[in-house]
C-alpha cells in the first residue's frame, strides 16, 4: 500500500495493520463484521495455527477472504494460499467475496483479483485452488511469512493436511483451518484434540442474530422463540431463527445435519448409521457428468404433512426435481408427467404403495413409461437383504462410498435425511433400513427426499431397456 495520510511510509502502515488486524478490517477495507469473527482474525495474528468450527452461514467466507487480504498486505514478502475440497467453494464462494472486499476498500490496496489470483510481487501474492486429494499440489511453495487457509477442512483428507505442513515451515507460517464440523474422523476434527492449537466454536446461538435477542436451544424447543424477538434481526445476512426453527422441525435435535449445522459440534456417527456425513459432503463437492440411466424417482405423499418428492438421476447427477404438498393423484400424475417431459427421463418409478398405486395406474393409461417401486417386495439378492426398500438404499449408498454420485452442495434437507437414515442386521443376518414410521417414532419428518433418491436406484440393470423398446411400439 502507498504512504497514506497520518503515516509516514507504506511500512509502517503494513506495522499498524500487522499489530491491529481489526483496524486493517475496518479503517482500510471499510467492512464491518461481528465480534465473534474479529476473534478469529485476531487468534491467528498471536497463533500459529487456528481451527474453527462453525455452524452454517456465520460469515466464515467473510472472515476467511479478510483474513487473505490482512495477510497479504501486512507481510513481505509473503504468500497466502487458499484451499478447499471443491471449486465451488474456492472459486464461487471465497474468492468472489475476496474480490468484492478488494473492489470496496478505502484505500488504494493494489493489484487486481483475478478469478483465483492477486499478485502485487513476483514475492507476494495470494492463490486459491482445489486440494482435489492431491498432496503435491502444494509442493514448492515457500516463503518467510506464509499462510494457508483451508476452508471446509472437514472434507480435506490427512494427506493433504500433511503436505501442506511440509510448506509450513518458516518462523512466519500460519495456518487457519475453518468449516462446518461434518466427520468426527476427520484430521480437523483431530486438531481440536491436539495440544498447541487454538481452537475456535461458533454455534448458531453464539452469533448476532440469536445474542442480540438472547436465543437458547431451549427456546427453540419450547417454540418460543418468537416472542423474544422484539426488532429487526442486526444482521440478516448471517444464519436466521426462522432457519434454525424450520430445521430443527424439520431434522430433529439429534439428527447429525443439526448437530453439525447449528450447533457447530461433530456428530457421533454410529454403527447404525446408513450414510456418514462424510460421503454425502463429499459427493456434494464433487462433479460428475450426466449419464444413463435417465430416470425419476417419485415418492409420492401418503397423509399430514408427508411431501411428494421427484428426484432426477441421470447417470451418477443426482438432484430433487420438485417438491410439493399433498395433492390428489390426478395432479400428482400431471407433475409426474410434465418431469418426464422437461427432464428427458425415459422412465417414471413411482412409489406404488398407497396412494401412489393410483398414479401408476393412471399413467400407464396415458402410456407414460412407468415403473412400481414396492418397498416390502422381495428384494433381487433375498439372502443379503430383507426387502427391496433395502436393497435401494444399500446400493445408493455403496455408489456414494465408491464415489459415483454428485448430490447438490445446495440441498441440505435431502442431505440431512440421507445422514439420518439407520440401518442393522436381523437375525437372518439381512440389512434391514429403518422405515418412515420408524423414524417419526424418533421424531423424526418423513424421509420423502431420500426415499425419491432411493427410487431411482430400483431394479437398475435391464429395465431401461425393456421401457426404450415399449416406448417404440407405442
């Protein structure tokens, strides 16, 4: 930065900066953050290495791309790295808001963002990039002042993490590990048992929009949350009560997706887990091309406030189609219908059970392409599992395991109730999945989402087909 007024060199404003890493947020960029974020910044200005949980939509992206341009314009020479398990949350989503603090600082920073770039020196510049599970991506880079940020750390495998030490070695490295706290196996979970690291936790109730009203986990239990509101929420933009109250309706206290989402803690995941949380997030940073099968799956509502659900797999993509409310089975089949048609999906697999059993019914009258999903219905391997609903699930969850789905990273009620899902053995030694009244019995919403993921996973060899051909003859 150049001489500014009040200073007498651009060296002792990158002092000021380095000692007041707070003043550099508000005075030279001109933002304004909470309390619990300049915590952060100012943990990693007296540490060397700093690992915060967070819950969802506490402004770690905010922090995080300050923290990168604190860091740049503070030291020199330095580099600053910035890593992540997908592109999305590199390239979309920290360096988007790196550049959008760069474009409206106060003073003249210098350099100019690129998509995942800011140099102002061939010995001082900043760069974002996917760790991608490649260990030698971080290879070569050295500097005496150097930071990485590792976002989502709980989706960065220990070979990673371990390569990016081998780069840590000045006197002036830091490290920042920061994200959602998915797997308690996970190497950022180790860091928040390991001596010499400072360990940082933001739950949904520690932020400003609950503080400032004085919000509990009790008061969302009791639904009485409401009455304590008495103004504006300070800050909209960050996590809401109306989002916590909906989810926690919606999953339940205990479900993993809450534990991890909104109260910043790591879930157990025990034996009886179907999914960990783990393959879901990493299936929701991954891409994938579309392929075959093209397909739906159609949970279709039963009673109360069960939702029909149409989920769209082509090939390894898999993404919920449309929601809605009960309906009778005539409209249903017509939003059945036009999926089919706006999606290219050659075939409908419809829960047949209930009332779905009259949408089957009524579009193999109109010729539609369609296909029962009976979850009680023998399954094709009897002596493995007890039911076909089993062996839906059972496979769905082996694609994810071998890393064959790309799920939404966008879609957390879907995810949530993939993470939810249990399962164990009879005395048969079959797998068994916890059913719906089941986990309303745990309090526990319907699993609409997941099961209409699960459909499509019916009968996968052989009966696309078998539709290609009928549809020819029609």
């Amino acid at each position: 930065m150049a001489a500014i007024a009040g200073f007498d060199d651009a060296q002792a404003i990158m002092r000021r900066c380095r000692e007041d890493p707070v003043w550099f947020i508000t005075e030279v960029l001109g933002d304004r953050g909470w309390p619990g974020q300049y915590e952060v910044i100012e943990a990693l200005r007296d540490n060397r290495h700093v690992a915060v949980k967070s819950c969802n939509s506490m402004g770690k992206d905010w922090i995080s791309s300050r923290i990168a341009l604190w860091f740049l314009y503070s030291f020199l020479p330095c580099v600053v790295i910035t890593t992540g398990p997908s592109d999305r949350q590199v390239k979309k989503i920290l360096w988007r808001e790196l550049a959008r603090a760069h474009a409206r600082s106060r003073w003249p920073l210098g350099g100019k963002p690129l998509t995942q770039e800011l140099t102002l020196d061939e010995d001082r510049y900043a760069i974002g990039f996917t760790t991608t599970d490649d260990p030698e991506r971080f290879a070569g880079f050295h500097a005496p002042h150097i930071l990485v940020i590792v976002d989502e750390s709980s989706g960065v495998s220990k070979n990673v993490h371990d390569s990016i030490e081998t780069i840590l070695t000045s006197q002036n490295a830091y490290k920042l590990d920061i994200g959602n706290p998915t797997d308690a196996a996970s190497e950022f979970a180790d860091f928040f048992k390991t001596p010499g690291i400072k360990k940082l936790s933001f739950s949904a109730f520690q932020t400003p929009n609950f503080t400032e009203f004085g919000l509990t986990q009790e008061d969302f239990e009791k639904d009485t949350w409401r009455d304590k509101i008495t103004g504006p929420l300070p800050m909209p933009m960050l996590i809401t009560p109306e989002w916590v109250a909906a989810r926690l309706r919606k999953w339940g206290r205990d479900s993993p997706w809450y534990v991890s989402r909104i109260l910043a803690e790591f879930p157990e995941a025990g034996e009886d887990t179907l999914i960990p949380m783990r393959l879901i997030e990493q299936a929701q940073n991954r891409t994938l091309e579309p392929g075959e099968p093209n397909v739906l799956g159609v949970d279709v509502a039963r009673f109360g406030t069960d939702m029909t659900v149409i989920a769209h797999r082509r090939g390894p993509v898999l993404r919920i189609h449309k929601r809605f409310g009960k309906v009778d089975t005539m409209t249903t089949t017509g939003h059945v219908r036009m999926a089919r048609r706006n999606t290219g999906a050659e075939v409908s697999i419809v829960d047949v059970i209930g009332v779905g059993a009259g949408v089957v019914d009524r579009l193999r009258e109109q010729r539609e392409p369609v296909r029962e999903a009976n979850a009680a219905e023998p399954p094709t391997d009897r002596e493995r599992f007890l039911n076909a609903r089993a062996e839906w699930f059972w496979t769905l969850r082996e694609e994810l395991e071998q890393g064959n789905l790309d799920l939404s990273p966008d879609d957390e009620d879907m995810a949530a109730q993939l993470a939810d899902i249990r399962w164990k053995a009879n005395s048969k030694g079959q797998i068994v999945i916890e059913s719906k009244d089941d986990m309303k019995k745990r309090g526990r919403s319907s699993p609409d989402d997941a099961d209409a993921a699960a459909h499509t996973f019916v009968g996968q060899s052989g009966f696309i087909d078998k539709y290609r051909k009928a549809m020819e003859r029609i």
